[in-house]
C-alpha cells in the first residue's frame, strides 16, 4: 500500500517489526512488514492486510504513535489540530482548524472562518508561531490576502 507521509523521519518509523495503532481503532494494531520506496512515494506491506480488498478497505486509515514517542520537535497529528481556534497574536479569532494538508512544500493549515470561507495558511513557523494544544489554539501572522474580509490598509493618502 501506499502511504501518505506525515513524519519528518519515515525511515525511523516504517520499520519492519514495527507495530502501529490506527484511527479508527477497529483498522489496527498494524504490523510493517516490508518497506520499499519508489520515485520518491513510500510503499509498506502490513502483515495484517492480506488481499486487495483489505487494502482498498484500509484506506484512509491513519497510522498513530503515542505523541510521548515522537522525536519530532514541533510534530503535531491533524487530530490535534483540528478543532482548535485560529487567533491572532493579539487574541482576535480568525476561524477553526479544519483540516492539515500535505504539500510537497510544505503543509497547509485549512481554517474555516465565520461564514464559511476556507483559508488556506502555510504552516511555517513565520505563519503560524505558536501551536498550543493544551489552550485549543493556534496563532496565526498569515500575509495579506489569507483571510476573507482583510481590508486594504489606508495609506492616508487621497486621490483627486
């Protein structure tokens, strides 16, 4: 099967022998078996999968690690993150986290602001600052232009 990457270190966690639990909890324990990379996309064999159906049944299934035994710094699951209130730094709320997107560049935070609109917020440090999910927020400094109804600011200046 093919995976969708979300850690930083990939050849650190898909490990033959190495035991996964799943989101939902009724698709696993998953066991990697074998591991193979391929132009550049990541391919795993879980002993537990057995037959194409099985396959097409686990996708969209999430591989988890307990966030104790991450080695990643600032490494956060998009279940942690959706849900949480997007603010600015000087605590105006933009919208809720609704989903994290996987780039090649780099991921998208996807915020759902009042009314509907989706904002689609680079998540870099620069962008997003600070990511507290004890508080159930995150801080956003995205450039003009990320957010619905961002006005233009008045130069002050008045044309004739």
């Amino acid at each position: 099967m093919s995976v969708e990457l979300r850690t930083d270190i990939p050849a650190d966690r898909l490990v033959p022998g190495e035991v996964f639990d799943t989101e939902p909890a009724s698709a696993g324990p998953l066991t990697v078996d074998k591991v193979r990379v391929q132009a550049g996309r990541w391919y795993v064999h879980f002993a537990e999968i057995r037959s194409r159906e099985e396959a097409d049944a686990a996708r969209g299934v999430e591989l988890t690690i307990d966030g104790a035994e991450s080695d990643e710094d600032d490494a956060w699951y998009v279940h942690q993150l959706v849900g949480l209130a997007v603010v600015r730094p000087d605590g105006e709320e933009v919208g809720e986290v609704v989903d994290l997107m996987t780039m090649p560049a780099h991921d998208l935070l996807v915020v759902r602001q009042p009314g509907g609109h989706r904002a689609m917020i680079p998540f870099v440090e620069d962008f997003v600052p600070e990511v507290d999910v004890e508080a159930g927020r995150v801080v956003v400094t995205p450039p003009y232009g990320l957010l619905a109804g961002e006005e233009p600011e008045s130069t002050g200046e008045t044309s004739a």
